[in-house]
C-alpha cells in the first residue's frame, strides 16, 4: 500500500470516528456535568490491567518501528534528495526506538516487574512477534496511560466534542514533563539523540497511544449506554407488568364481592 493510500484510509477512518463522536454528544448531553469523573489510579490496578499497560507499549513501538522500516525499503534506493533526508530520519527513529525494546529471551531476567510481562507472553502465540519494552519504557507509558485517563472522560466528550482526541494530543505534546520523561529514556544509551528526532518519536507515539485510546474509549462508553437502555427498557417492562397485574387483581376482588 503506498503511503498516499494509507493516508487516505487513515483520514476515511477518523471520519467515521467523528461522526461516531458527534452521536455520542447526544447521550453525553444526558449526563450531568457536575458529575465527579472516575478518575483510576493506574498505580493502584492490577497486575493484569498493568499487563495490559506494557502490552500496548510493545504495540505501540512495534508500530512506529515497522512503520520506519517499511518506509526504508520502499525508498531506499531513491535519488531525491528530500526522501534521502527522510531516510536519515527515519533510520535513527528505528535505532532509537529498538534501544526501549528487550529480546524475549532476556526480559524475564531483567524485569523488576515479572507480574506485567504475563499478558503479553500469553499473546505471543507460535509467531513471537511482539515486543517487549524496557522496565523504564514501561513506566513511561504508565505515566502516559494515567494522563489518556484524565483527558478521555465523558465530561470532556460533553464539552469538546469532535475536538476531543485532538486536544487530549495538543495537551500531551504539550506536557513538558511526560516529555522529558521520554527522553530520559535514551540517557546512558550509546545513541544520540537531537531534540527534533526525540520530539518527533514522542509525537508519533503519543498520536497511535492516544488514537487507540479513544477507541476504546468510545467502545466502552456506547457499551456503557446500551447496558443502561437494556436496565431502563427491562425496567419499564416490570412496571408495565405490575400495574397489569394489579389492575387485575382489583377485578378479581369486584367480581368477588358481586
């Protein structure tokens, strides 16, 4: 697929999620404002949850890696000088990337947190394709995890709407803090990293981590609200059923006393 292709699908399918968006505005509506958002402590989840966590970090750089890789072997052989600078760049955000990752075959040697390295050993299946990260990387994306928790609410649907996943991107990359967080992820490594390439490998992962994200955010919320119709229409059934059966038993006791 060239990359004007996967562009466009990539614009086709954020369309229909803003069109999936402005339809949950609607439920969202519904909801009060002043409703305490449920703010988890990702600290505080289980080792699972955590697991999952780590799981999604490996995605997420396996992405980004093979994203660079792909774009190498298309182009590697040629000869404009602005796909050559390309080249460059995405060569060192492959190296750069491959330095948070842990060969299978040692991570269960080096990790101070064995517990979260479950979900993705039972994900592995025969093909051994995923990554796993660096006990440093993993921590980054906890921390990552925590502020795509605080962004993503429904409050935050109800006042933003279609702006949503965007502006919880805009506030990441803006997040000086979670930013020097990842780059403190390639102190002590053999590898030299300019601010522009560190910039530009925390906006792509931000931007994947934060696209996920949403989609399951959405899942879950239109998950959410279905449960609740099906509660709401059960309900209204039983009392349509209890009022039948009290008019019915007020017959009875006429027909009774006749």
């Amino acid at each position: 697929m060239k990359d004007e292709h996967f562009t466009l699908l990539t614009n086709i399918v954020w369309k229909i999620n803003d069109l999936q968006v402005h339809c949950l505005i609607s439920l969202a509506e519904n909801r009060s404002l002043e409703e305490t958002p449920n703010i988890v402590d990702v600290e505080e989840i289980g080792s699972d949850g955590r697991g999952k966590i780590r799981y999604l970090a490996g995605w997420t750089l396996r992405k980004e890696i093979e994203s660079s890789r792909k774009y190498i072997k298309n182009n590697l052989y040629s000869t404009d000088k602005k796909v050559h600078e390309r080249l460059k760049l995405e060569y060192q955000t492959k190296q750069s990337l491959n330095f948070l990752t842990v060969p299978e075959t040692l991570i269960h040697r080096v990790s101070k947190y064995p517990e979260t390295l479950r979900v993705t050993d039972s994900r592995q299946y025969s093909r051994h394709g995923l990554i796993h990260v660096t006990d440093e990387t993993y921590l980054f994306f906890l921390k990552l995890e925590q502020e795509r928790i605080k962004l993503l609410t429904i409050a935050h649907l109800h006042q933003q709407h279609v702006s949503l996943v965007q502006n919880a991107k805009d506030s990441l990359l803006n997040n000086s803090d979670i930013f020097i967080t990842f780059q403190n992820l390639f102190l002590g490594e053999h590898i030299n990293i300019s601010h522009d390439i560190a910039m530009k490998m925390y906006s792509q992962i931000v931007s994947r981590y934060i696209n996920m994200g949403a989609g399951q955010f959405l899942k879950d919320y239109r998950r959410e609200v279905q449960l609740k119709k099906t509660q709401a229409h059960r309900k209204k059934i039983a009392t349509k059923d209890t009022k039948t059966t009290t008019s019915c038993c007020k017959g009875n006791r006429c027909s009774d006393q006749m």
